[in-house]
C-alpha cells in the first residue's frame, strides 16, 4: 500500500517485457492472461461451493483478497479470452473458451458492481470497434441479460445503482472520494504523497471532522487517489501512460492489417479500458492481484506496439539499402 509495491509492479512490467519481447513470446503471454483465469474460478468454488447459492448472495473472492478485484481482474481477462478463441485454433481454443466460460461466472458471482459496468463498456466498445465481433458480444450480453434478469439477487444488486443514497457502500464510497478530492485540491501538484497511510494523514489534516469516518483505507477511485497521492503531475503521467497505449492499439488496428493481428490488438485495448472504468470505484493498485495482472498487461500492449514499431524500421531499412542497389 506504499510506494515500494507501486516500484515492484513497474520492475515486474520491464521484467516482463524483457522476457516476453521477442519472437512468438508475446502470443504466449496473452493466453496466460486469458486462459489462466479461469483457474482461479475453479479453485475457488471447490474452496467453497456455497458462492454458487445465489439465496445467500456469498462473494466470489477466494483465492482473491476481495470480490471487487476479483471482478476487476476478470473484467480485463475476458477480452483477451475472447482474443484467444476469435485467433486460436485447436487445444488453446477449446481450453480458453472453457476459461472464458468459468470467467464469466466468476465475474457474475462477485456482484461487484464497478467490475460489470467496466465489462459491459469495455465489450460494447470493442462491438462499435469490430463489426465482425458484434455478434459474439450480443451473445454474450444476451447470456447475461437473461442471468440477470431471471436470477433475484443478481438483479436487486444491479437495480441498487439506481438508489445511490440508499446504499451504504455507494454513499461511503462517495464520501471516500470527495475528502480524496478535497486533500488533492489542497495540494494539486504532487500531491500528499504515495500511499494510503499518506492520504489518510493528509484527509484527516485537510477534511473537518475527518476523526468521525474513523479508518480511511483508500479512496475508492484511482483518479481522486492518485491527484490527492501524486497531484496533477503523477495523475497525468497515469492517464498519458495508459490512454497514450490505448490511442495506439485502435489506430493500429484501424490500419490494413489481417483479422487476427486486428482483433488482438483491440482486445487488448478493450482490456485496458476496461481497467480505466474499474479505476472509477476501486484503486487497483492496492491489491496484489489486480496489480500484478495490469501491469502485465501494461506490459504486452507495449511489447505488442514496440516490436511493430521494430518491424517498420527494419522493412523501412531494407527498402533503403534495397534502393540505391536496384539503380545500380
């Protein structure tokens, strides 16, 4: 929860992308990050099958820490599932779609909230992205319109977003993310610093009456975190890393590539806007799991965009040497 998990996650991403930079390595780490998630779903209803009684509305989390990253994590898995199976053929098809199968019940059985509306978005968007993947996402979203709407506490926890001042998790959460506001305020440029020990000395020295919500152990929202932790400096350094990555991975597909090379890179943007909307009701990056996944991710999209960029230059180079020989 302080700086040195944050210097380990960016160590682990230029780990990653030293170790999975080359040759087909980069198509490697995809199925790792999405097929293996489906383990951690079965792993967990065998730990306790009583997630599977929907009457006693029991959280998905095991082995996870919490519900909300579980459901964070496997909202940015399932596109990249669905990249495998779309580009795959054989063993690796049939295994991930069985992934992709427990996945999605695993992201149902945490009834968090932030983690459907960041999958919902997240799928829509890459429906408007690739004609040709509109008819698997209306699939999937018929699947789990028809779960919700027939299952009761699947559909009173969706329904509860839209009384937002009856819940008291929302209302909590909301009044998280105003004192991290106000503290960021206080100090817009680099913030109180790193951590959550940080930003609750700096609500409690900031916000009146700060004593009364007793233990502030995050904000809620990584955007208010980190302007509150970095100020406008870390919080834009964020945004730009992410966004920029984002940005790069449509234009790059919008370009004239084959279907498979398309279709990866917008699940891969698919995932990281998927992690941006979970950003809005939880800080990822306090929680091993869902940090370790997306700076992995991180990882792949820069791999996935550099070793393009390689290949340009080096057929660029070729043509050149290519030139003056072919007047000779």
């Amino acid at each position: 929860a302080d700086y040195r998990y944050f210097f380990f996650a960016v160590m682990h991403c230029v780990m990653v992308m030293d170790i999975f930079g080359s040759g087909d390595r980069p198509k490697f780490l995809l199925l790792l990050l999405g097929a293996l998630p489906g383990v951690l779903v079965i792993r967990g209803i065998v730990h306790d099958p009583s997630v599977l009684d929907f009457g006693q509305m029991n959280r998905f989390a095991y082995p996870l820490a919490h519900p909300n990253p579980a459901g964070l994590l496997f909202s940015m898995s399932i596109p990249l599932a669905l990249a495998i199976i779309l580009t795959e053929k054989g063993l690796f098809r049939d295994t991930t779609l069985g992934s992709l199968t427990a996945q999605f019940v695993g992201l149902v059985l945490t009834y968090s909230r932030g983690a459907w509306l960041a999958s919902i978005i997240s799928l829509f968007g890459l429906s408007l992205m690739e004609h040709r993947l509109r008819k698997v996402v209306l699939a999937f979203g018929v699947t789990a319109l028809i779960t919700f709407v027939t299952i009761t506490p699947l559909r009173n926890r969706l329904l509860s977003v839209l009384t937002p001042s009856q819940d008291v998790a929302i209302e909590g959460r909301l009044r998280f993310m105003t004192d991290a506001l106000t503290v960021g305020l206080e100090k817009p440029f680099f913030g109180v610093g790193y951590g959550r020990d940080r930003l609750r000395e700096g609500v409690r020295r900031d916000v009146p009456g700060a004593e009364q919500f007793g233990f502030i152990p995050h904000s809620h929202n990584v955007y208010t975190e980190l302007l509150a932790e970095t100020g406008f400096v870390g919080l834009s350094a964020f945004l730009w890393m992410v966004v920029s990555n984002v940005t790069r991975l449509i234009r790059k597909a919008q370009s004239d590539l084959a279907a498979r090379d398309r279709i990866r890179y917008l699940c891969l943007a698919t995932s990281l806007i998927a992690f941006l909307i979970g950003g809005l009701g939880d800080v990822p990056f306090y929680n091993h799991e869902t940090r370790i996944f997306f700076f992995t991710l991180l990882a792949l999209s820069y791999i996935v965009l550099r070793n393009d960029i390689v290949s340009q230059s080096t057929n660029q180079r070729g043509i050149d040497q290519a030139g003056p020989r072919s007047r000779r």
